[in-house]
C-alpha cells in the first residue's frame, strides 16, 4: 500500500540542464497535483490534473510541463532548468473528501 | 483572491505547554479549511479539517474551529509533548480542491 510515491527524492542539476520528477499513486484518485515548497512561502501549486489526459495550470507554472496519460502517473518536467527552481517539491492526490495524500518529497538544487 | 496567514514562527515550548498557531484567510464563499503537519524528513500529512462555520476539527489532541465572524481558524493544543515537533500548515480549499497555503510555523517541544 504503496500510497503516492515520487522519484528521485535528491537531484542536483547544472543550470539548463532538463529532468523529470515521476509520481505515482496505487490510490485511484483522479486528481493529482504538484507543488513546490519554498522556506517562507508555504506550499504553491505548480500544476494540477484532474483526470488522465487532462492538466492545468496551478499558480506558478512557468519552466514546468506536465502530462498525464494514466490514472496512476503524473510527472513533473523541468525543461531548462534554473537555481530558482531550487526547491522541494511534492506530489499529493486528493480524495473524495478533499484531503490531500502527499509523497515524500523530492529536494532539487540547480547550481 | 483566496490566501492564508499564519502566524511565523518559529515557535519553542517546554513539554505539556499550551500551543496555539494562528490562521487567518481571505475567501470568497465557504471555502473549507485545514490544518496539514509535516514531521522533519516527511511529506504532508492532513491533521484536521472544518467544511462550514462553527465546525470543530479535531484529532491528537489537536483543536481548531472555523471562525467565520473572525476569517480565523485558529490550531491549539493544551499540553504538547516532544513528538509534536514539527511545521504546522494552514490551508483553504477553493474551486474544486484547488489549496492555497500558509507559510508554515515550525514548533519545536523541548523535554
């Protein structure tokens, strides 16, 4: 019972360079989510999906693309990559009652 | 727009003191609210939550009634204990599990 699970959890990048942060649920929730956390600022949603093959933008979604063509997978691209992309970032599907399960967390750095 | 406030932090307190975190969120319509708690090295998790005015959420020993008059929802606890160390995020749901989210307060118990 695997829950949501997100890859890799550490990744350091060079300026420019592009990755893919994967996120997988067993859940069955149609809606799932990216965020990033930043100290300060709480939690900032990034982009959102509520269902397969369908996506949207969240509140700061420049730099990132996401796709999602399974129910289960919902990963997170960073396409060049900049040090303000620096961040923790953090899968969450959403139940039926609203509440978010979330992933452990990925850290990134981009020197 | 939708928006939460909390109190900053960080916040220190001995063994069995009392707690209390503030939230305060702007919104159009009701929106509903929550309390998520993140222990060091982990992703979210939800602590409690209110849906309408005047609701208690509660679990741990965790309080916060949602305060409509007040646009508060304020998060106490009457005697904390060392495994409570953690950061404390308040948050409102809006337009279809869309949340937005407060900076975050980290406690510290000390024994």
């Amino acid at each position: 019972n695997a829950g949501v699970t997100q890859t890799p959890k550490f990744q350091v990048l060079k300026t420019g360079q592009s990755m893919t942060l994967q996120c997988a649920q067993d859940m069955n929730h149609e809606y799932m989510s990216w965020y990033r956390q930043d100290p300060g600022m709480g939690l900032r949603l990034i982009h959102y999906s509520v269902g397969a093959g369908i996506t949207d933008q969240g509140e700061v979604p420049n730099g990132y693309n996401v796709s999602r063509s399974t129910t289960e997978d919902f990963p997170l691209r960073l396409l060049s990559a900049a040090p303000s992309q620096t961040s923790v970032y953090f899968c969450a599907t959403t139940g039926e009652t609203g509440e978010l399960f979330f992933g452990e967390g990925s850290r990134l750095t981009v020197l | 727009g939708n928006s939460v406030t909390q109190m900053e932090g960080p916040v220190t307190l001995s063994e069995e003191a009392f707690l209390t975190i503030n939230c305060t969120y702007t919104a159009t319509g009701y929106p509903s609210l929550f309390w998520y708690v993140q222990y060091p090295g982990e992703g979210l998790q939800l602590l409690l939550k209110a849906t309408k005015a005047d609701d208690k959420g509660s679990n741990k020993g965790f309080e916060a009634t949602y305060r409509k008059e007040t646009t508060s929802f304020h998060l106490e606890k009457g005697s904390v204990q060392v495994s409570d160390s953690a950061v404390y995020f308040c948050a409102l749901m809006w337009d279809d599990y869309k949340l937005s989210f407060g900076a975050g307060t980290t406690v510290t118990v000390r024994a």
